[in-house]
C-alpha cells in the first residue's frame, strides 16, 4: 500500500473508534456494565466497560483489509472478554478461551514454524492475552503502550500487513481521547484480549515465511513490556503464596503511584520504556541475527530490572478471584 493508504487506514480507523467509542460508553451505562470502585478498583466513581468496542470498530477496518478471517480470532477474543466483563468466568475456562483463540489465529496466520506454530501461537496468545489485561490497571496505561507497540510494528512491518498494526494505533489513539484521566471508559476485558490478540497476530506476520529472521526478533522486543509484567505478576504471586489466578495491586505501576507519582507520569513512564523497546526492535531488525537476540535479551533484562526495582516497595493487597489488575 502507498503511505497515503496507509494514512488512509489509520486515519479512518481513528474516526471509526472515536464515533464508536462514546455509544458504547453510554450503552455501558445503560445496562449497568460499569466498574465499581473498590480494593482493586482505584478510580473515585464507577466507570464503564465496553470501550474494547469502540476500538474494536477502528481495528476492523485495517484488519478486513489485511486478512478477514483475522477478524474471527479478533471477534472471539472480543467477545470471550466481554462475557467475562458481564459476568466473570472461571480462570479455567478464560485459559481455554484464551487458548482456543489462539489456535484459531494459528489456523489463519502462518508462521515458519510450520506445524510447531500451533503450539508457538496460541502460547503467545495466553501470555499477551493476559499481558494486557495485567497492564489495563490504570487510566491510559495499556492505550498508551498498545498505541506506541502498533505504531512500532507499522514501522516494523512492511506491505498490506502494515495495515492492522496502522489500524490499531489509530483505534488506540481514539480510545485514549475518553480513557485519559480521569477515564470515561474502560477497555475492559474484552477490550484486553482484541488488544493482546491483535498484537500476537502482528507478532505472528513477523515471523511469516520469507520475513527476515531479524525481523521476527525485533517484534519480540515490542511486545517484551507485556511480557515482562506477566513474568513479574507470576514472580510476586509466587513468592507470596498467592494463585496465580488472584490479582492485586501490586504491580510496578501500582508501586510508583503509591509512592507518590502523578498517574500521569506513571502512564508516560511505560510509554516511554515502550518506546525504548520499539527502538531496540528497529535496531534488532537490521542487525544479523546473532546480534538481534543479544539486543533482544537486554531488552527484557532491563524491563524486568526497572520492573522489579519499581515493585520493590509494593504492599501486599487483599486477594481477589481475578487474573487481571
């Protein structure tokens, strides 16, 4: 595609989850779908759910270009999410959704794994999934870190599949107009999982036949930040004796709020180390491949270092039955 269909697709995608986003706001709080403040729940008044449907609108648009039947992976994960905003499901059974999901983008997008993407794909789907989700705990977080990772995979990536990495920042870039603090909507679980879905399928057409190696390994570093809050949540939870299915309000961002930080600063903190990581990745894409899992290695080693310092002073919260903030 030419940069002004690229543009083109951005920018409708933008348009399309802006219109969208404010109706499913309302219709959240039509039907009581709204999130209550409580133990885990920081902001100061409920707040609704289904802004992942205004996004959802936006990202259609780059994806129906790029492949339709990307849109059935994407549509279960929405879904799948959704049900477990209205009424949340067993961890056990988020798990297999996650995965069945997963193995559906396999069937769809090929990898040079061959078989072994079956097992690969539907395993990045679960942690980033889930990823995601961990990193939607504060206003603007996860819009922020999903807007500058597609915005690095449009750099990433070359030809039509540009297209749906353009699509979701431009969705996340209209979803952040009403979930910047304070938030008017939340991405929601469902809003979550189309986010970690689609950014396991970017990750997947990275590693698609006749890519460079290098590239593939570049779009490791983009998604490290995801990764390493999963790696992190798993980490503290098993220290504490916590299931790993109990969420808390200990993660890295939750540690600098309390210690004062402006949720603000919070949110351009991540965004920042998210750009960093978009940098090293372009930089991992033109070296040999060697070089490129050296790069790649540091990049999580450092995410996982400021992560742990920046959590080194977190309080244990009452648990809660959810994989999630």
């Amino acid at each position: 595609m030419t940069v002004s269909q690229n543009l083109a697709v951005a920018g409708g995608a933008f348009v399309a989850s802006l219109i969208a986003t404010p109706l499913a706001t309302r219709f959240a709080s039509r039907i009581g779908l709204v999130d209550q403040p409580g133990p885990l729940k920081p902001q100061a008044s409920a707040t609704p759910y289904l802004g992942g449907i205004g996004l959802a609108f936006g990202l259609g648009l780059g994806t129906a270009i790029v492949d339709p039947w990307l849109l059935v992976p994407l549509g279960m994960a929405l879904a799948l999410g959704t049900v477990d905003d209205v009424r949340p499901l067993p961890p056990v059974a988020r798990l297999l959704g996650e995965l069945a999901i997963g193995l559906v983008l396999a069937a769809v997008v090929s990898t040079r794994f061959g078989a072994a993407g079956f097992l690969l794909v539907p395993a990045a789907a679960l942690v980033l999934m889930n990823g995601f989700n961990l990193l939607d705990g504060l206003d603007a977080l996860c819009g922020s870190v999903t807007l500058v990772g597609a915005a690095g995979f449009s750099v990433l990536l070359t030809g039509d599949t540009r297209s749906l990495a353009l699509a979701l920042a431009g969705a996340a870039a209209a979803f952040l107009v009403f979930n910047r603090p304070p938030a008017r909507v939340y991405l929601g679980d469902g809003g979550a999982y189309l986010v970690g879905i689609s950014m396991t399928a970017l990750l997947a057409l990275a590693w698609a036949p006749g890519v460079p190696r290098s590239t593939g390994v570049g779009a490791l570093a983009v998604i490290a930040l995801p990764v390493a809050e999963v790696a992190l949540a798993m980490l503290r939870r098993m220290r504490t004796g916590r299931s790993l299915f109990t969420g808390d309000r200990d993660h890295p961002y939750d540690a600098l709020v309390r210690s004062g930080w402006r949720v603000g600063r919070t949110v351009a903190v991540y965004a920042l180390a998210e750009m960093l990581a978009v940098a090293l990745a372009l930089l991992a894409s033109h070296l040999a491949s060697k070089l490129a899992w050296v790069v790649l290695a540091l990049t999580v080693l450092g995410l996982l270092t400021a992560g742990l310092q920046a959590g080194s002073g977190s309080r244990n919260q009452k648990p809660t039955d959810e994989l999630s903030t």
